[in-house]
C-alpha cells in the first residue's frame, strides 16, 4: 500500500493564506463545501462547540449528553486547548 504524501510548507502556506483574506461567512462555507466532505464540516464545528463547551468548563459527562460527542473526542479537543497552538482560544474570545 502506498504512504498519501503530506502536503509541503508551500501547499499549506497557500492554504493559510486563501482563509485568512476571507472575511465573508459565506465565502468561507464556499470555500470548506468544496474542500472537504459534509461529515468534515460538521465534525470541526462539532469540535468548535466542544471547546466553547469545555472554556465554559462544563463536565465531559455533560458534553456528551449535550452534543453526543464521544468523550475520545472531547478529550482530543482538551489536549488542544491546553497544550495546542491556541487556535482554538484565539477564535473563541474573538466571537
């Protein structure tokens, strides 16, 4: 079976770039209806909630009863929060 190559520095700075001069929500949807799948989609905002969710320190336990996420997935998203890059924070205080 054949490795998928990862993209390069030049592939992923071409990315940052195209999102970072959208402004327009709509835009943006247009831009993430075409590079990725619906479940992609909906699995990042799923994410997104989650880490509103966890900022506003609700319980594991709770976030699953709330959104049905696994708690894998809620712990995924507590790593990032703590020890990411703090995209995650950065967008949140933002809205």
């Amino acid at each position: 079976m054949k490795a998928v190559k990862r993209a390069g520095s030049a592939e992923l700075e071409r990315l940052y770039k195209a999102l970072a001069k959208m402004d327009a929500p709509a835009d943006i949807a247009a831009l993430l209806e075409d590079m990725c799948t619906i479940r992609e989609i909906d699995e990042m905002a799923q994410r997104l909630n989650v880490a509103r969710l966890l900022l506003d320190d609700m319980p594991y336990t709770a976030i699953t009863e709330k959104t049905g996420v696994s708690a894998t997935t809620i712990a995924r998203v507590a790593k990032a929060l703590n020890y990411g890059a703090g995209g995650y924070r950065q967008v949140l205080t933002d809205q």
